[in-house]
C-alpha cells in the first residue's frame, strides 16, 4: 500500500443534510477509498508532508539521522528514523542511539506529531517509551507562516537531548539492570503478571520461545526484551498494536528494575 498516494477531505451528509464531520478518501488503483472521518478542524496533512517534515527536521539537527522503516496501514503512517549518536552503553560492546519518530493518522487516532526512541545498535532494534519520552504534537502544518517556530522547537528538543537528561539517563540506567536481572522462571511468572500483563497471550509465547533458544546458560532480562523488541520492530507486517506493545515491553521491564 502506498502509503504516498493522493489524498482528499470530503464533506459528509445525509440526505441533504450536512455534517459537521469530513471524509478522508485516498486514491487506489480502482478509484478514492474512504480510509477514516475527522472533524472539520483536524489538521489533515499528506503523508508525504510528514516525511518530508521529518527529513527537514533531521537535516535542522546537531546529530545525523538516516530513515529505518515506514509504516502504513491506510490510516497510521508512523516513519521513522536512527542515528549513530551513542545516548549509552548497555554492556561492553552493546550501545544504543538516539532515534525519532514522526506520526500521522487519516482516520483522526493520532495527530501529527513526534517522539525520540532508542534504538539498539547492535541489531537496529527499536525502543519506544511513554514513560521516558516525552511527545510532542504539532500545533501547525508545514504550508503555514507558523512552521518555522514548531521546527525550531522540535530541533531545539533534539539537540537538547543529544546532549543527555536525567529521564534519558535514568531510562538507559535502568537498560543498565536488566543485564544483571537474572530470569528464573519464577522471575519470569512475575514479569508477566505484574509487569507485562497487557501483552496478549499468543505474543508472550513467541517472546519466550525467542528468549529461550538461545544457548545461554544465563537469560537476562536485557535478552528478554531483546527477544520481544527483535519480534516487534522487524515484523514483516506489522500493526498498530505492535508499536503499542513495543512501549508496553520497555516500560513494564524497566518498572521492574527501577
């Protein structure tokens, strides 16, 4: 699916009566397809106006970013990007960089907005975090004399955090003791339950078939959120859900060693 191809917004009504609501249509080879409906004041932007505004901001910024995936599902267009800026180091050899995130929706989920994210270098997994990362949503649209001023703080935000802060720190202290959190298998029964209880059923059981395959005598809780980021990030048809749950894994494991 193209996540690039033209956009429309269409007011709605029934029977001659007008609605306060609009359409969003997108064009497919057979022709406009409704992909959502949103207010008559929600900020519709192209998903090519987020790419591009991504672009602007990475080129605006003290750190180099280069684009790592595109995702879209007809309605959710997340496209997101990797530095090498070393934020920290997990263990000897094991270090994990900044990264950005720029989001859109058509269907009114999500507005138009970004957050930082680490990624690990040693294999490009993602991490994302509500509880460390703040989110920022944008109050204009790229066409608009305001643009410049969301730019400069967005910019601004990034090259303050390229240079640390105690949220940054204490989130990549806490990667730091899951390497030293050994999980026993009742370690493990006690992070599902009270930590990663949100994950469904079916996702638990890839995530310790991946975790225990490894020959390791030892399974730390650094290689169990390793196993479950390895699954969620590289997905070959990912979802919606999987960036949620991405957040879910890294918060709830960093909450059982804070």
């Amino acid at each position: 699916m193209n996540p690039y191809s033209p956009i429309r917004k269409v007011p709605l009504d029934f029977e001659g009566i007008s609605s306060s609501a609009y359409g969003v249509q997108i064009q497919k080879e057979d022709g406009w397809k409704e992909a959502g409906v949103v207010g008559a004041n929600y900020m519709l932007l192209p998903n090519e106006d987020v790419r591009d505004a991504a672009e602007q901001v990475s080129k605006e910024c003290n750190i180099d970013f280069t684009h790592n995936k595109t995702f879209f599902n007809g309605k959710n267009f997340i496209y997101s990007m990797k530095s090498n800026h070393v934020a920290g180091t997990i263990k000897k050899g094991d270090d994990v960089a900044l990264g950005l995130q720029f989001w859109n929706s058509y269907d009114g989920s999500r507005s138009f907005g970004f957050s930082m994210m680490l990624y690990r270098l040693a294999c490009t997994n993602g991490m994302m975090s509500k509880n460390y990362f703040n989110t920022y949503r944008f109050k204009h649209e790229p066409n608009s004399e305001n643009w410049e001023e969301n730019l400069e703080q967005v910019v601004e935000n990034i090259n303050t955090l390229s240079h640390g802060s105690d949220r940054l720190d204490t989130f990549i202290s806490n990667l730091r003791k899951l390497t030293e959190l050994d999980v026993t298998m009742d370690r493990l029964g006690d992070l599902r339950h009270n930590h990663l209880n949100e994950l469904p059923v079916g996702l638990w059981g890839q995530i310790v078939d991946r975790f225990t395959v490894t020959n390791k005598e030892d399974h730390s809780g650094w290689d169990l959120l390793n196993a479950a980021t390895d699954i969620l990030w590289h997905k070959e048809n990912p979802t919606v859900a999987s960036y949620n749950q991405n957040q879910v894994v890294i918060d709830g494991l960093c909450k059982a060693v804070a």
